[in-house]
C-alpha cells in the first residue's frame, strides 16, 4: 500500500542554523499523527514544508506516491489545511467563504453549493450561514476554518494547533 504522505530525511534550515533535521515518516489513508514538542521545535515549520509555505534545505516529500518535492504547489488538490489562525474572510458570510474556497479548488457551482451546505450543517452552523464570518465566535470560527478545509474531499488534512 502507498503511503498518502511520505518524507525522506526532511531538513529546514535558515541562516546556518537547522530547525528541522531529517524528518522521515510514513503517513497512510486513515492514520491520525501529531507533531509534539515544545515551542520552537519546529512543528509548524514542518507543516509549512509539506503544505509548500516553505521549502525544504534537504529531503524529500511523497503525496501517493509521487515526488512533489520540488512542485508541492502541484499537490495542494490533495491538502486540506487549517492553519493555526483562520485564513477565511471576515466581510463573507458562512456559505459564501465555503463557497469560495470550494471555488478556489475547482469544484462547479452547483457541486460546490451543495457542499458547502452539507458541511454547514454537518458542523451545526446552518442556522449562522448567513452571517458574516466576522461575527461568529471563536469555536464558530474555528469549525468553519476546518469545513473550508475539507470542502474539496483532501487525502490528507493538516491542523496546526488543533487545541
């Protein structure tokens, strides 16, 4: 079976100084796994590299089994990311920042609609639907960030502090 995410020996360094060294992991289809350590540990920095936010100094990244090493902007069909603070916008309400996103990935008007209904109920937030993002509450927020990130149907979902 082909791993969904793998990594060969994933280095990040800046300026002479290494931050992540040679990260090698297997991740299949249905596996949970958490990054842990304190801060500066390079948890993020990491998910920066597999998401393509930074490139990697050494190493390799596999998505189904293909090299997206150099060209992850390429894999980023597969990805649903939900970064550490909401990346939504605040003037849109619930339906329309779903219905962008979806839109952002290629899904057609009438497929992408229907989803983003779908997951505004599957997260309880049907009956905020209409209303502007910037009003909803932290935990409204942070559900919404998280449909936005699954709309497309990803192989592999990425959560920055997920607490």
């Amino acid at each position: 079976m082909t791993a969904t995410l793998r990594t060969q020996a994933l280095t990040k360094s800046y300026s002479g100084r290494t931050v992540v060294r040679g990260v090698s992991l297997d991740v299949s289809s249905g596996e949970v796994v958490g990054l842990l350590g304190p801060n500066g540990a390079g948890k993020t920095t990491t998910i920066n590299m597999l998401t393509g936010l930074a490139r990697p100094t050494a190493g390799r990244i596999f998505y189904q089994g293909r090299d997206y090493t150099h060209r992850l902007k390429d894999a980023q069909h597969l990805m649903g990311i939900v970064p550490d603070e909401s990346n939504l916008y605040p003037e849109l309400n619930g339906f329309e920042n779903l219905c962008f996103c979806a839109a952002l990935y290629g899904l057609g008007k009438t497929e992408r609609e229907a989803r983003a209904r779908s997951l505004l109920q599957t997260f309880g937030l049907a009956e905020a639907a209409g209303r502007k993002f910037a009003g909803y509450s932290k935990g409204m927020k942070r559900k919404l960030t998280i449909a936005a990130a699954v709309i497309h149907h990803p192989a592999i979902l990425f959560l920055d502090e997920p607490t």
